[in-house]
C-alpha cells in the first residue's frame, strides 16, 4: 500500500511524529509519501527552515518520498492546496490518503464534503448572503451550513486540520467520480495543543508555537517537541540567523507596493487585482493603507518603519481574514497572478527519497502523463517549473542577506537522498 499525506513540517514537531507513527502501526508495510509546500507556506508567508532540511527532517522519521507543492498552490486557498496535494499524490501511486484532524467523526467531515461537492441553490444563496453582509467565505460557509443543517455539523468547520480535512476529501471524492477509482481515505484525531496555539504549553505543542518561541529566540523551550535530529538542524540554524519569519520579506514588498502604487488609485487597483486571490476591495484598501504608511510618524518625528506583519494588522477585517490577506500579499511579491491559478499541474518536484521511495518512482514514472523533475537543471523547458526556480531564489536571497552569506541559487541545489 502507499499512503500519501500533505503536510508542511514548518517546522517538524512531535504532532507530525505521531500521525506518522500512526500510520507504521497500522500499515508497518506501506511507502509513505509526503506532498509538502517547499519555501513559502500555505498561512502565507516564507518557511521557517529551507524545504531541503524539511525533508531531511521528514525521511529521518522514515517518509519514503516528499513532493513539492508548486508555490502557487501553497499560496491560494485551501481547495487549490487541497488540488495540488491530493493529485500529486495521487499521481505518484497513492491510493490511501491519511490526514489529520479535530473531528471526532469523520463521517461529518465527509458530509460536509460533500454538501460543498453539490451545493444545492438555498445553500449557495445563503452563503452569498451571508459574504454581502460581510462576512469573509469561511465564516459565510459556516454560518450558511449553521442555518441550513445545524450547528454541530457547521463547528466542524471552525477548525483548521477540519478544513483541510474537508477540502482533501472533496479532491478524492472528485478524482474517485472522474476518473471511476476507489482512493480510499481515513483521518488520525489530532492531540496536544491546538494549530494556532501560539504558547508552547504540551508535549504535542504546534508548529506556530515553536516558530514563536524561535522568533523570540527562545530555543531551548523547544527541546523535547520535536526530534533529535530536527531539534539539531533547527539549533544550528538559528546559530547562523538562517532562520525566516514573515517580516524578512518586508523590503520586498515594499518595493514591489512602491511601483504598484506609482500610478492613480484607479489604476493602482487595476494593477493589483490581477494577483492571485485579490478583491478589488482589497486592492483598493492596500493601496490607500499603503501610500499613507507612515503619515501618522511625521508628527512625533518617529522612524519610518514598514513591516508585513502591522501591514496585515491594518489591513484586516471581518471579511479578509489575516492569513489570505498575507497570501495575497506574498503573491504580490512573488509575481502570482489570477491567471496562474487553476486546477491543473504541468510538472512535479521531487524533494527527496530513501531506497523504498526510489524504487515507488522507478515504478511509476514510465507511466506519469506529467513531468517528473528529479533534478533542477532538467526542468528547464518547463516554464511553470522556472518560475517556481525564480520564487526560490527570492526566499535563497532573503536567506542569505539575513544569514551574511552568498544566496544559493535553485538550480544548484540537489535532493534529498536518505541512504
């Protein structure tokens, strides 16, 4: 059997150690493979750690073969990341999906699942009702499964690994339907502390915990969450300031704001909707949040200061939540357009692999309708591909100035080989 999951190991915690340990009891004989965002993350905003130690993290706990999302799914909404995932996954011989999540039952998660597959016209129309009150999507779709078929099954989805449980289970009930295949799937109840828990307060803590404690330079709070051999690779990061949080990428946005928002209002926001994900709304407020920046500083002769993380803050509101608005943002940053985003893949990255997930590729290749890239220098005719190469010499840069050190560029980089 192979199983696939999707994951981020931003960074690789106890949590993930348990859902694979889970997984070697119950299917001690399975190959494992693991679709991962490389280096920017689907909360929107740059990996903590570089998607190359990420997968050493993830084959030293015995993960078989890691794929790479493409940058421009990791960045879109959960239905797209749930695409790129599950079909990749699929694509590379998965035919059981395992993933994480709150619910207690999976069968609720699959009704929802499928009421969002075939939504019937009063639940779209209570869901538009609900976005024109001002409500973001989420909430809206919350709200209108609360109205139409109760609240307990509507709570399902106030949880993040719930979402993403949800939307995964849609993309294997669409490829079952479509191409008359029996993907089967099942969800692991997830402990310890909750996803966006920002204190590390339990032995299962989370990623955004540990990334807090990290910012805060604390390191050695995070002894004990995580493996020896991550919890090494981690230290020796943040020895060499090689460790990457939102606010490193706050100059380039800047600039990139900077010549957007050189022309009029009217034609700065013509100019922003084009990005991935971006209301005209949105766009309309980035553009008068962001030539004002730093008015209110004139007066007590403060320093100017633009970071991400304030930008966001002010850009929040009932209906743009503040991990799409950073999404948003870092498709600003990176070039991603509307018209980049849809379901469909033109190649897959390989990340790394042992013996078992090499001998899963030899097996499966000859028969991909998709490109396999196995080594960068051979993903250049593929334009989708260079273009992925180009968002991660952006994250290399922004590394390297942080640590003091030349950038490595992609194509130089070389996968994961677990001996």
């Amino acid at each position: 059997m192979t199983i696939g999951i999707v994951a981020e190991f931003n960074p690789f915690h106890n949590g993930h150690k348990y859902l694979l340990d889970s997984i070697k009891a119950k299917y001690p004989e399975s190959t494992i493979v693991v679709a991962m965002s490389g280096d920017y993350v689907q909360r929107g905003e740059g990996a903590i750690i570089d998607k190359y130690k990420r997968t050493s993290m993830a084959l030293s706990e015995n993960v078989n073969l890691i794929l790479q999302i493409a940058t421009k799914f990791s960045l879109s909404s959960a239905s797209y990341f749930a695409f790129a995932s599950i079909n990749s996954l699929i694509k590379l011989g998965a035919n059981k999906i395992i993933f994480g999540m709150e619910s207690d039952n999976i069968e609720n998660l699959v009704k929802i699942a499928k009421l969002l597959n075939d939504e019937s016209p009063e639940f779209s129309e209570s869901i538009k009702t609900f976005i024109n009150e001002g409500y973001s999507y989420p909430k809206a779709r919350m709200l209108a499964l609360s109205s139409i078929y109760g609240e307990d099954l509507a709570k399902e989805t106030t949880k993040s690994n719930n979402v993403l449980a949800i939307e995964y289970i849609r993309q294997i009930l669409k490829y079952n339907k479509k191409h008359k295949a029996n993907i089967s799937f099942e969800g692991i109840k997830r402990l310890g502390q909750d996803f966006n828990d920002e204190e590390i307060k339990e032995n299962l803590t989370s990623a955004t915990a540990i990334r807090n404690s990290l910012y805060k330079k604390d390191i050695e709070i995070i002894k004990g969450h995580t493996n020896e051999f991550t919890y090494n690779i981690l230290e020796d990061s943040f020895n060499k300031n090689e460790l990457i949080f939102i606010n490193d990428f706050s100059d380039l946005l800047y600039f990139k704001l900077l010549d957007l928002c050189k022309y009029n209002k009217d034609e700065a926001i013509k100019a922003l909707v084009e990005f991935n994900d971006l209301s005209e709304f949105l766009a309309a407020s980035i553009y008068t949040k962001f030539i004002s920046w730093g008015e209110s500083k004139k007066e007590d002769n403060s320093t100017f200061s633009f970071k991400i993380c304030d930008f966001i803050d002010a850009l929040k509101s009932k209906t743009y939540t503040y991990s799409r608005i950073s999404r948003c943002l870092f498709c600003i940053i990176l070039g991603i357009k509307k018209t980049d985003v849809k379901e469909e893949l033109s190649f897959i990255k390989v990340l790394g692999f042992d013996k078992k997930g090499q001998a899963l590729l030899s097996s499966v290749k000859k028969n991909l309708d998709i490109e396999l890239i196995t080594k960068n220098s051979k993903g250049k005719e593929n334009k989708e591909f260079l273009e992925e190469m180009y968002m991660s010499d952006l994250y290399n840069n922004v590394l390297g100035r942080k640590a003091g050190k030349i950038p490595e560029r992609e194509i130089k980089k070389a996968i994961v080989k677990e001996k």
